[in-house]
C-alpha cells in the first residue's frame, strides 16, 4: 500500500525476480536510495508494542543524524518523545498527549527530514501492528499526498485492523494498493535461483519440483524451503551449481510448519525449550525471560541462543537483551507444537519471569504479562496487567490501545473500569463514558458510587453537557452526604463551579463565583494544587467580566501555584489568560508571545494554537493584516488536521474578519460560505464575525445600514446570549448608533459604566460617540478633549482611527468644531489604496469645505503616511527633500526643472501644511520624514 495512486508505468524488481512483501519493501528502500531521498524502514511484532515500527523507523534516521533543528518542529518534539526514548526525560507529563497531535508531529518531522527531495517511509508488517499505530499510519496516508513524502506499508491480505485500514484508503483514493498474487511456476524458478545466486534454469529441477508441490506460491515459503534444504545439506553448492545429495519428496505440510519445527527440532534440547518458550513471548522476545520460562540461565542460555542463531532461527536486536525470530511464522509454529499442559506451564513461568524483570526489560511488558497470565489460566493477574498497560498508554496519548486494554478488564478489576470511564472521556466517547460509568451504580459501596458519578461530572464539563454534569454532582452529593471527605468536597465545587459558569442560566456567575472560593479554600487546606488552580482559574473568568485587574491577580495566583508544582499544563493555561487580557487593554501581544513560547517548549500544540488565534486578533486590530491573515490560515489547517472543530471554527471566524478589515469581499463571502457549513451561525462566535468583521466590510464600501444592521443583530445575539469574554462590538454599535441618533448621552454613560469599557478598542468609540454628542449640543470644547482622547486611544489601531476620523468628520463641519479638514485628508491618504469608496467619499467633503483635495500622482502611494496624511503631493514631496538638504529656491529650481516662481508657492504651500513658522522649521521637519526617496521622482 502507497499514498498515492498505482504507478502507469510497471515497476520492476532488480534483476526481474518476483518479490513478495519484504522483497518489494527492500527493493523500494534501494530505489529511493539511488535518487537521493531519505528513507526511514521500520517493522511491526508481536505481541503488538506501541508505535514499534514507527519508533524503529525513525531511529533509524536519528540514531544516525541526531533530531533536526527545524524550529517549526519545537512543539511537536514533546509528543515525538513519545517515539524516541532518548528524548522522554524532555516530556512534561499530561499535555496535549493526543495521538491526533502525535501524528501531526510525525508528519512534520518527516516532510523535514524529507528536505530537499523528499523522504520515503517504509513500514512493514502492519498486521501485526498496534491500534494506535494504524491511527498514524491512516493520518499520514490522508495527508501525505501533499508533501514530498511517500509511505509505503506492507500487510497480509488476512482480516486484520491493518487490511481494513488499507481497504478505507483504497475506497477513498488516498492510497493505491498492489496485491501481492501467488507466484505461477516460471516465478518461483526466478526467485529460486535468485535465491541462491544462480540463473533460474540452473536451480536442479528436483528443488524446483518440491518448491512447485510445496511452496504454495508465497515466496516465503520458497526462501525457508531453500534455506532448509541447504541447512540440511540436501543442496549443496559444488564450484558454480549447485547438487542434490537427497531426496527432496518428502511430504511437507502445505504451511511448512513441519519444516520449520524440523530445522527448531534439530536444535539440542536445552535451545529447543528455550525456543520453544520464546515463541510464548511473541517474534521479539526477551532473552532472559524465555530462558527462565525455560528452567535455562547464565551460560548456558547463551549458548543455547549462539546454537539458534548459527541455524538461521534467530536474529539478534538492538537491545542487548532482545531477539527475534528470523520470521514470524517460526514462533507461531512453536507455538501451535506445544502441549495444553506446556504451554499452560510456561506461560505461568514466563509471566513470573516478565513482572520479575519489568523494571528495565522492554515497553509493553505489562501486556505481555497479561496474556501469559491470561494462557496461564488467570484471569484476574491478567485483567490487572492490562489495566496498568491500559493506564500507561492513555497517560501517553496511546488512547485507542488504552481502552482497548482496559476495556479486557472491565468485568474484573472495578478500578480500572473506572479509569476507562476517563479514557472514552479523553477519546471523544462521552456516550460511552456515560454507559459505563452508569453500571457503577451497582456497587454497593457510597464511595465508589460517588467517585463514578463524580467523573462521569467532570467528563460532562469536558463535553460542555451542563445539565448532565450537575445531575451527576447531585447524585455525588446524595451518595456521600452533608459531610463529605473535604478533599472530595473541593473537587467536586470545583467541578460544579465549571459547569455552572459555562451553563447559560440566571444568576450562573455568581454561584460559580461562590462555588471556586470554597474549592480554593478547601484545596488549599487539603494540599490539592490542581484543585486550586481550577478553581483559581474559574474565579478570574468570572471577575474578568467585571474588572480585568482582579481576575489578573487571580490568574497571577493560579501561576504561582502552577509553577511550584510543575503543573505544566496549568501553567500554560493561566499564562495565556493574563496575555489575553493584555491585548484587550493596550492591544500589547508580549505575554502572549511569552505563553505560546512555553506553549511550543511544552508541546502543547492545541493551546498553542488558540494562543496564536489570540495573537492574531490583536495582530488584527494593529492593521498588521498579512501576520494575522497566514497565522489564522496557519491555525486553521492545523486545527483541521488535529480534527478540532471548534478551534478550526474560530480560525475560520479569525479569517473572515480579516479579509473583512481588508475590503477584501469576494473572501469574505467564500469564507463565509464554509463557515456556516461548519455550522458558525450556532456558535457565539458568529456575533464577533458579524459586529468585528461584516460590520466594517461594510463601513470600507460606505454601506452604513448594513453596516449598522450587522451590529444590531451581533448586539441582540450578544444580549439573548451573553459571551464569557470582553466582546469588540459594544464600542461600534454604540458609535454608530450615536452617528444616525438612536442612542445619545445616556447610552455613553452607560457603556462608560459597563465591563466592556475595560477594551480599548471599545474606549476608543465611546470617545467619538462623546465627540458626537458634545458637539451636537454645542460643546465644542467638550467635543475637542473627546477627541484628543480618541486620537490617543486609536493609536495602535489605525484602521480604527481613520474610520472614525471620515464618519465623525461631516458633524463637526457642519457643527464648526475640531479640525475635519485634517482628519479628512489623514483618512483619504489612509484609504487611497485600500477603500476606494471611503478615499472618493472623503475628497467630496474636502471639495465641500473649500480645502484643496489631494492629487495622487504617480509615486504617491510611497510617500509617508505622515506626508499623506498632510495633503502634501508627490512634486511638494520632491522639494521638501531638497529643503532638507538646505538648498535655495533657485537651486531647487534647477534641480527640478522648475521656475523659482513655482518652487517658491510649493515651499508656502509646504509650510502651511506642515503648520511650522518658517523655512529652518521646515527643515527640521523635512529631516525626520524624508529618509527614502518618492519613486518616479527626479530629485
């Protein structure tokens, strides 16, 4: 199987020898040798490891050239650790192990190990691979099409998770498949006398009969044939042919196990029983474990293990420890050969052996105890052994293979059905969650009834399913009583205090609030920091919507708390709360910069995706368009990969507001289109897209009803539907409604007196809206000062500032207040290239008051905005170049090809734009803005 499509052309082995499975896995690692690329080659076994052939293959690499430096790879490189142990003591543990969020972390690091000419990834033997393996196999096939990176995964065509997997694939071409048929007979001659080195019609016809009768067609089965015969001395090489010494008739089963228990037979009985009892342990077997299992120790074990290795049986591995059968299909041999009894005996010794070697022999050994404890006949040792292998690999983002373990101990072990209740929550399963932690209402213990209830609790509030979670706290609460243990008691008013703050009743901020400060107190009291930080967390969501500087020192507690107890995720978590609440004051990304940097450290790849929406909406209001247009597209494919819907949502809402702020439409509309698909209009979201994005599409074409229709409908949603965050609309929708008279005084103050205020980007309307009703009763001086206030409020946000400057402009020239003439000419030089309509709407005013309109010459596009902004023109521009050089008329003149005439008007028409008193003022101001010069000009 390939991600791609069957190649047109037939691709042919070396030497045109017919190859099976391994044979076309190796040919194709040579091939792409030969063209320069990087190839990575890993194998599955058994019993399954997690991501064996995925850690094989990149070590494979890494061992060789050490992790690349890429720094797009730093988020990723905790959840890669998880792959390579050299890099585990870099792993915080509990954040983003999401095997969604490995896979894209697999997928980077081979498109970088890929570059420049791509990279190859080999991966064979899938059938005998994990769940969450084939999770990452199906990951890289959907998205490796689109890099220069092709995976290449060999599989028996026997039912197995990997043959559906690779069926899914074909159905919906993300992969071309090649079915491996049986040799025909000219076939197997090839590949016998590939085999041993000769032409095909030189393989002794004898061979070639029984190979005919007994290989079945699967070259495996020709390769073992041939390699026995010549163990056997049945084939010998004479000089260059090669000559039968026996017969070669002999009845051989059809699946060779005859002849492979044979060549393990032929082995001394010491090395038979260790083989014998390795093949218990699966293909890769511990050494030393098969050798207790087996009565055999010290040195005699290894020379039990050289005997097996000169017959061609074994393969020594990496690990000093470990071995592996030549082929799989050896151990399943031994196996199927070995009594009830034996085998009942030795896996009984090999599950004793295995938990007496467990603390540094292998990964997986604990479900590899649990299925010898299982053969052995026991049960019970066998569930508890899942269950810690269930355990391990959910807290290591193996979610898949966690509950597939934990789910064989169900029925035996009730604690660790109750930690499957966590594992479906952390799968997404929350219908599965809710069942199986209903069935714990059986126990006859309060307790354990109560702790059921009190996850399946917190497994609603992951899901956002408020009523479900508080109908769960209730029945923990009727379980354990008006006196519960106070630990218990703090989780669950922590867990409470979530559900009620996200839950849309009456009076929900209040109990939330009271909620979070007994869980704090009691947390505190009883030593659970994580405790305390969820409910410090809590405490500040609700107090930011009142005073941002309460809820800051409550986050800046939480941190605190978070960074003595190396709660890393915490940590990240309250960081990017306190940036947040910085760019909502002064539109000041630098905390935020710092969260997402421990973010990235940490590896935790979905916060750091909303840190760097969060940045990108201040990078939006900063008019830094193109940063916050590849950021949110950036957050968007990545969101979309991660398959996290919400967050993808939000990026795609990021995204229409910017093309909105950019007049860019046609985007608008498209984006639109798919956010609704994904279901926007549902989401709170949506009053943000309306009332931050449409509403100032709107304003950039001079459509000012829809524009305010957009608010009003953003204003009722916000209203019906309160956001848990400080909303941008509330500054526009008031200023605007201001504008065409529907609100005045009383809805200023009121917006002065509200939480929303806290946003500069809302102060800053409220200011003009001031400057409105000021002027509009006569108080041109009260309208001045509310001005300045804009002005200064609107400095980090100039599409903001001149928006403002061009609606707020015709009042005061009809109320002979402020200086619309100014702020016009700064809102058409703003607006000249980006808002057609608002740049045409501006010079119309300009040419109402009697002021001259600006001329946009070629080359006036480069000039300075603060050149612009004045109304000064290309050609005034040119001479005030040559005033800061200190130049005189006449010699400007000459230099322009001008009349001193014409240059001494453009120096007067210079100093009244500028407002300085005379010519050494001039230069001066010259000095400072003149650095480049106009393009076209012919100064």
């Amino acid at each position: 199987m390939t991600n791609s499509p069957p190649c047109k052309v037939p691709w042919k082995p070396r030497c045109g020898v017919p190859a099976g499975r391994t044979r076309l896995a190796t040919e194709t690692t040579r091939y792409a040798d030969q063209l320069g690329l990087n190839v990575l080659r890993g194998r599955a076994a058994t019993p399954a490891v997690q991501f064996r052939p995925l850690s094989e293959a990149l070590l494979s690499v890494l061992r060789r050239y050490g992790p690349p430096s890429d720094p797009d790879l730093l988020p990723y490189r905790s959840a890669l650790s998880r792959l390579v142990p050299e890099w585990h003591a870099e792993r915080p543990v509990g954040v983003d192990d999401s095997l969604v969020v490995l896979a894209e972390a697999v997928l980077r690091l081979l498109i970088t190990l890929g570059r420049p000419r791509g990279c190859v990834l080999v991966l064979e033997d899938l059938h005998d691979a994990d769940a969450d393996t084939l999770a990452v196999v199906d990951y890289l096939v959907d998205n490796a099409s689109q890099e220069r990176l092709l995976v290449v995964g060999t599989v028996r065509t026997d039912p197995s998770p990997a043959l559906d997997l690779v069926r899914a694939a074909q159905r919906r071409r993300a992969a071309g498949v090649v079915e491996l048929t049986r040799l025909d007979d000219d076939a197997i001659r090839q590949l016998a006398g590939a085999c041993l080195d000769v032409a095909a019609d030189q393989v002794p016809e004898p061979v070639v009969e029984r190979l005919l009768m007994t290989a079945d067609g699967v070259p495996l089965h020709v390769e073992e044939l041939l390699a026995g015969m010549v163990s056997d001395r049945v084939l010998v090489r004479a000089a260059e042919r090669w000559t039968v010494t026996g017969p070669t008739s002999s009845p051989v089963p059809v699946s060779l196990a005859a002849t492979l228990a044979g060549r393990a037979e032929r082995l001394s009985p010491a090395a038979g029983a260790v083989l014998r009892a390795a093949a218990l342990l699966g293909r890769r077997f511990p050494a030393i474990t098969a050798g207790a299992a087996a009565g055999i120790d010290g040195a005699q074990l290894l020379a039990c293990l050289r005997e097996a290795v000169d017959a061609q049986l074994v393969v020594p591995q990496g690990n000093p420890e470990l071995y592996a059968f030549r082929h799989a299909l050896m151990a399943e041999v031994l196996q199927a050969r070995l009594l009830p009894l034996e085998r009942t005996m030795l896996s009984r010794r090999a599950a004793e052996s295995v938990e007496a070697s467990a603390s540094s022999s292998f990964d997986g050994w604990e479900q590899l105890a649990g299925e010898l404890w299982s053969v052995a006949g026991e049960p019970r040792r066998a569930a508890q052994r899942f269950g810690v292998a269930g355990q391990r690999a959910v807290a290591q983002g193996a979610v898949s293979t966690g509950i597939s373990l934990l789910e064989v101990t169900d029925d035996l072990v009730a604690d660790l059905g109750e930690a499957l209740v966590d594992a479906y929550a952390a799968a997404g399963r929350i219908s599965d969650a809710y069942a199986l932690g209903a069935r714990f209402d059986g126990h006859a213990e309060p307790g354990r009834r109560a702790a059921a209830h009190l996850r399946l609790a917190r497994v609603a509030a992951a899901a956002g399913d408020w009523p479900q979670g508080l109908h769960e706290l209730a029945e923990v609460r009727r379980l354990l009583g008006p006196r519960p243990d106070p630990a218990v008691s703090a989780r669950m008013d922590a867990v409470e205090a979530e559900l009620a703050f996200g839950n849309p009743t009456a009076g929900r901020r209040s109990m939330a609030w009271r909620l979070a400060k007994r869980a704090l107190r009691t947390a505190e009291a009883t030593g659970q920091p994580d405790v305390s930080c969820s409910a410090l967390e809590t405490l500040g969501r609700c107090a930011r919507l009142r005073d941002l500087v309460e809820a800051d020192t409550l986050y800046e507690r939480g941190l605190a708390v978070a960074e003595a107890h190396d709660l890393v995720d915490w940590k990240i978590t309250l960081l990017y709360h306190i940036g947040a609440h910085d760019g909502i004051r002064d539109a000041d990304a630098g905390r935020l910069t710092q969260a997402l940097a421990v973010a990235n450290r940490a590896g935790a790849v979905v916060t750091a995706l909303d840190i760097e929406l969060e940045i990108s909406i201040i990078r939006l209001c900063r008019g830094e368009y193109e940063a916050a247009e590849a950021a949110t597209l950036r957050c968007e494919e990545a969101a979309a990969r991660l398959r996290l819907t919400h967050t993808r949502l939000i990026a795609l809402g990021e995204r229409i507001i910017v093309a909105a702020h950019r007049a860019q439409r046609s985007e608008v509309d498209t984006l639109l289109v798919r956010f609704r698909e994904l279901g926007g209009d549902e989401d709170d979201f949506s009053s943000a897209v309306r009332g931050f994005g449409l509403a100032f599409c709107h304003l950039l074409y001079e459509e000012g009803d829809l524009a305010r229709a957009e608010l009003n409908r953003a204003a009722a949603q916000e209203s019906a539907r309160p956001t848990s965050y400080l909303s941008f609309i509330h500054g526009p929708h008031l200023f605007l409604s201001v504008l065409t008279g529907v609100a005045g005084r009383a809805e200023c103050a009121a917006l002065a007196r509200s939480a929303q205020v806290q946003a500069r980007w809302n102060r800053q309307f409220l200011a003009l809206a001031e400057a409105l009703v000021h002027g509009r009763a006569g108080r041109g001086g009260d309208a001045d000062e509310a001005m300045a206030r804009f002005m200064e409020l609107s400095q980090p946000y100039p599409l903001a500032r001149h928006l403002g400057l061009r609606l707020v402009a015709p009042d005061a020239i009809e109320g002979g207040w402020g200086d619309p003439v100014s702020w016009l000419r700064m809102a058409e030089a703003y607006f000249h290239g980006s808002a057609p309509d608002v740049a045409r709407v501006c010079r119309t005013l300009l040419r109402q008051t009697g002021a001259p309109v600006p001329q946009h010459r070629q080359g006036s596009d480069s000039l300075p905005a603060e050149v612009r902004e004045r109304g000064i023109t290309v050609r005034e521009y040119e001479v005030l170049g040559l005033v800061a050089e200190r130049l005189g008329n006449q010699e400007i003149s000459r230099r322009l090809f001008l009349s001193p005439r014409t240059v001494e008007k453009h120096v007067a028409s210079l100093l009244a734009k500028t407002g300085v008193e005379d010519r050494t003022h001039l230069v001066a101001f010259a000095a400072g803005i003149t650095d480049q010069p106009v393009s076209g000009s012919r100064a």
